[in-house]
C-alpha cells in the first residue's frame, strides 16, 4: 500500500530516532487505524500504530518516551498514537495483554489498555500496513471475529453513553468542543462505525461509516450524516446547517438515536 507522504515522513523520523536512541529496541512498526482502513485525512486523522519491541524494561519503556518526544518535536501532525507490545503478546487475546505502554492524544503513557482490542489486532490482521518487521500474515496474530460485537457493544454502553451525557451539557469542555466541526464529525461517524459493526460482524472506516449510516437510517438523519461526511473530507462548501448551535443539537440526538438503536435487544446478527 502506498502511504500519504506525511505518515511515511512520520514513520521515518520515528524509526530513526528509535535506530538511534535504542538500537535493536523496535523490530517491528504496523499502522493500522484510518491508514490501514484507506481513509487517511491529512487534516484530521491521527496515525495509529502497533509498535513491537523483543524486551520491555523499565529502561526500554523509558527510551521509547524519548523516541516519541523526538519524533513530536520533528513531525509534531499528524499526531502518532498506539500500543507497544511484544511479539508473544500478538497471539494473544487483546485482554489477556493487560496495559501496555501507549501513546494516547499524543502523550505517552507507560501503562494503558485503550487501543489494546478486538478491533486493533483484527485491522492489524487483516489489513495492517507494514513499516518493519515480517507482514501480518506472517505473525499469527490472535483474531477472533465474534469478539469484535462484544467489543463495539461493550464500547457503545460504557464509553459513548458517558461520552454523550457530558457533551449534552454545553458549558464544560466536551460540550463546547461539539460547537466546532471536528468533534461532531468524529463523534457522529465514530458511533455509526460501531453501529455498522454490530450489524455485521466487520469493521469500516469513519467514511465508510457514513455512507453505512445514509442508508442504515431514516431519511431525518441524512442531513447531519452528510455534514460530517463534508467535515471529514475537508470539503470548502458551505456547511449545512445555518449554526454551529444547530449542528450541535443535530450531532448530540444523531448519537443518541444510534446509541438507543444499538443497545436494543437483537441488533447484532
């Protein structure tokens, strides 16, 4: 797959700088995420990876917080988010791994879970774009299909419910976020993905997910749907609502129809 010339600089610096600071510490470098999933959007999208290291010392974990704060300072967007794990830890169940250093909105974290799923070791599997290291098919990387409704379920109950009761309140920060165009799109296709992959046992992009949900649900959705479709693509026409205020309420009672749709007894097939 040929990558957009700003993830291949990103990926490049990365390696370099580990190259340099940890010799032999990264053996092998996936993107998985929009890259993988062919929508990349240079003006919104994050670059997701799995990175695998041989080892995971306290001092390992230490030289990959200097590598990614090099590469931040050289390639600071798109922003470069993920999980580092061990070959072993790919034929693994997601939750048999436990917390693995990450990088999450940017920061690293020595001890996380969030992006150690279903959903990343089956994009990985099936559709991983391979920087370093042998390709996926090679790996033997655990992939459970079934497991991706669990998840998307389980991700929809507990993250997107909290998520939508606090952006339904203005004045805090999620609820002004939803003001601007980003947080409604990425919100609004990030919900209808989970939707599709309740539906269908699959996995999609966030323009995939979109053009689901035009024909997934009533006519009265179309019109948000499309909004965030013209936001993700970067479109310079008009928006298609005459607020911010009103694409706001439309985003917010879009998420919350899904979420009622998707929580239904026997949605998934």
């Amino acid at each position: 797959m040929v990558v957009h010339p700003r993830v291949r600089t990103l990926t490049q610096a990365f390696l370099a700088n580990a190259d340099q600071e940890a010799p032999g510490l990264v053996q092998g470098l996936y993107l998985t995420g929009s890259v993988a999933l062919g929508d990349f959007r240079p003006h919104t999208s994050d670059v997701d990876f799995v990175i695998v290291t041989g080892r995971r010392s306290g001092e390992d974990v230490d030289a990959l917080r200097r590598i990614h704060a090099r590469t931040r300072g050289e390639v600071p967007r798109p922003q470069f988010n993920g999980v580092h794990v061990t070959w072993d830890e790919l034929n693994q169940a997601p939750g048999d791994c436990g917390p693995v250093p990450s990088v999450i909105n940017g920061r690293f974290r020595t001890s996380a879970s969030v992006d150690v799923n279903p959903v990343t070791w089956h994009i990985l599997a099936e559709r991983g774009v391979t920087v370093r290291g042998p390709h996926p098919v090679e790996l033997d990387v655990w992939d459970e299909p079934e497991s991706l409704r669990d998840w998307s379920l389980g991700s929809l109950d507990e993250h997107w419910c909290r998520w939508r009761e606090k952006a339904g309140r203005l004045v805090t920060p999620r609820g002004l976020a939803v003001l601007g165009s980003l947080a409604p799109s990425w919100s609004v296709l990030s919900v209808s993905r989970l939707h599709f992959t309740l539906k269908t046992g699959e996995i999609t992009s966030k323009s995939g997910a979109g053009a689901y949900a035009l024909h997934a649900f009533p006519e009265r959705w179309q019109r948000i749907v499309n909004e965030c479709l013209r936001v993700r693509r970067g479109a310079q026409t008009p928006s298609l609502y005459e607020s911010a205020l009103a694409r706001r309420r439309a985003a917010l009672d879009y998420i919350e129809m899904v979420l009622d749709d998707s929580l239904r007894p026997g949605l998934a097939t």
